[in-house]
C-alpha cells in the first residue's frame, strides 16, 4: 500500500464527486493552495492511484430497460466455457466468475425477454446448472465518494448530509439520447477529463455545443464523469456483495438510506426477485468486512443477508459505464 494522507483522500473524494472538476474548483472547496492540489494530482497518477476517468450514465436513456443477473452455483457449472458463451452470445453483459462460491452474467436488458432468453440459452448448455436470477429495475445509488480510503471517517459534515438527504426518484424513462449524445458519452467513457475543444474536434461540432450538450446531460442526471482509481494502491483488499431481503412493508428509500451512511458502499441497487437490494463494498480485511455486516444485520429493516466475497480487489474502479445515481 502507497502512503496516502488525508489530503489526497479529500482531492480523490472531490474527483469521484466530478471527475472534471478542475484544480482551482477542488482548492476552492477544500481550502488549499491551487498548486498543490494540482502536484498531489501528479503525484496520485504517478503511484498508479489515479489511472484515469470515465463516466457513469442513465441507462435508461440508452435505450435500456434495467439490468439482468443471473448467478451460478461454481462448482456445478464449467466457467471458462460459461465465459466463453457470455462474450460470443450474450451481447451488452459482462462476467464475473469470482465471488466466493458463485460465478455471475450481467445483463443490460433492453426488453424483459432479454433475460428469460439468456436463461434458457444457459440451461441449454448446461441442464445441471442452477440458476438464480434477480433484475435491477428499480432505484440506484452510484456512490464512489463514500469510499474511506483506509482513513478514519473524515467527511464534513456537508458531505454527510448529502448522504442523509434523500429525495426523489429521478424519471425512470428519459428521453433516448440521440447520436451525438451517444458518441460524447462514449468518449468521455473511455476518457473522462479529455478536453472540450478535443471532444469537439472529434464529433466535428464547436466546442459551445459540446459544452452546452455536456452541461445538459449532467444537469438532467443522465452523465456524471467519476476519476478511476486503483483501489488495491490505498488498502483495500477485496470486493463485498451483499444480497438484501427487507422485512415486509419497509420503505426501500429508508434502506437505501441507512447504507449510505456506512462508509466504503459504494453501489446499491434495487432488484426484483429472491433478494430486494444488491450492494457492493470495498473492504479492507476480514476485520473491516465484519464491521459493515454488522452494520447491515443490526439494522431492524432487513430480514435476511447473504454474503459474497470478491478476493482479487478490483484494479479499476469505477469501470467505465455503471449505472448513475437515480435518486437526488
């Protein structure tokens, strides 16, 4: 682990809030000197810390109706050839074959149907295998600044509120973007802080209307630009996924609530199926795991818990694409 101060959690913070906030925008809200913000900068992509910027987007507004899982049983199902079917037959997914005892197909769903035919196509190839499925359709909350970074818990208390105040669901079904939408988002995907005089190069527009399409984009909460770091470079071990039942007649909003506030969530998603949420935490140790389950389990609000455990930490985080928050 590179030494990490306080400093560079609170710029990283900053960065995983808006990706392209500049140096002066970053010095102003924390009270630092412009030129240090931007030689800590330096030093965070030197050590591998920060290794680039990419985005997170509605995908409703690509043209997606939620996202599909389905998940297996390891031990009763071939992965390399599962991962072999995921990447030649199942277009607009990705693969996950080391949780625990589990290996996992994400699905982007374009039509229910999306998910009963990727089910039946696996029970094809494999008639012993047993799936389970559950789709996420319902509210999500994209939180990469709620990491901790290894540091005690240091958010202002500004930043606490922002996890306590909870609004409204955003539109569940907002206009499809159209072409050159689509082209920007997938160039701020693969680089998040390129350039708006770059961007407008590249789509042939002035670099007013990539400006002013970019500002409209961020401002109807269909695109946010998040830095990318590697999390295994500040503490961090291995990746936590917990499968949530609620008790019945819970406020989903109030659970979603109550696991912001546990610091290192970083994603939650509402599912339909056998569980109600889907969260994701980066963990340090068997200690820091310990700590966030009880969290969850001392919580009157849930009703069961199952736990898996990523133990080869991502090397990038937040990978290009996820689902942007949908609640404000």
């Amino acid at each position: 682990m590179d030494r990490f101060s306080e400093i560079d959690s609170r710029i990283l913070r900053e960065l995983l809030k808006d990706g392209r906030a500049g140096y002066a925008k970053i010095a102003g809200i924390l009270d630092l000197d412009k030129n240090l913000v931007f030689n800590r900068f330096e030093v965070l992509k030197r050590k591998g810390i920060i290794i680039g910027a990419t985005t997170q987007v509605n995908i409703y507004s690509m043209g997606f109706l939620g996202v599909g899982e389905i998940y297996f049983n390891k031990d009763r199902i071939d992965i390399d050839r599962l991962s072999e079917i995921q990447k030649n037959h199942i277009p607009d997914s990705f693969f996950a074959p080391d949780i625990a005892n589990s290996c996992t197909i994400v699905k982007l769903l374009r039509n229910y149907e999306d998910l009963r035919n990727v089910k039946y196509l696996i029970r094809e190839k494999f008639p012993m295998a047993e799936a389970k499925t559950c789709t996420w359709g319902g509210m999500v909350m994209n939180i990469p600044e709620n990491l901790s970074f290894g540091l005690p818990d240091i958010k202002s208390g500004n930043e606490s509120n922002t996890l306590k105040l909870i609004g409204q669901v955003t539109q569940k079904t907002p206009a499809i973007l159209d072409a050159q939408d689509r082209k920007m988002v997938e160039l701020l995907t693969e680089n998040g802080r390129i350039s708006f005089r770059k961007l407008a190069e590249l789509l042939k527009v002035t670099t007013d209307t990539v400006s002013r399409r970019y500002k409209k984009l961020e401002e109807n909460g269909l695109l946010k630009v998040v830095i990318q770091i590697n999390p295994e470079k500040i503490g961090y071990n291995a990746n936590l996924e917990l499968r949530i039942e609620m008790k019945s007649g819970c406020n989903p909003l109030l659970a979603i609530q109550s696991l912001c506030n546990i610091s290192d969530v970083f994603l939650i998603y509402e599912t339909m199926g056998d569980y109600d949420l889907h969260v994701f935490a980066l963990i340090k140790d068997i200690k820091h795991m310990f700590e966030i389950k009880e969290q969850i389990e001392t919580n009157p609000i849930f009703a069961k818990i199952d736990m898996n455990i990523n133990k080869t930490c991502l090397n990038t985080y937040p990978y290009g694409g996820q689902s942007i928050t949908t609640i404000r």
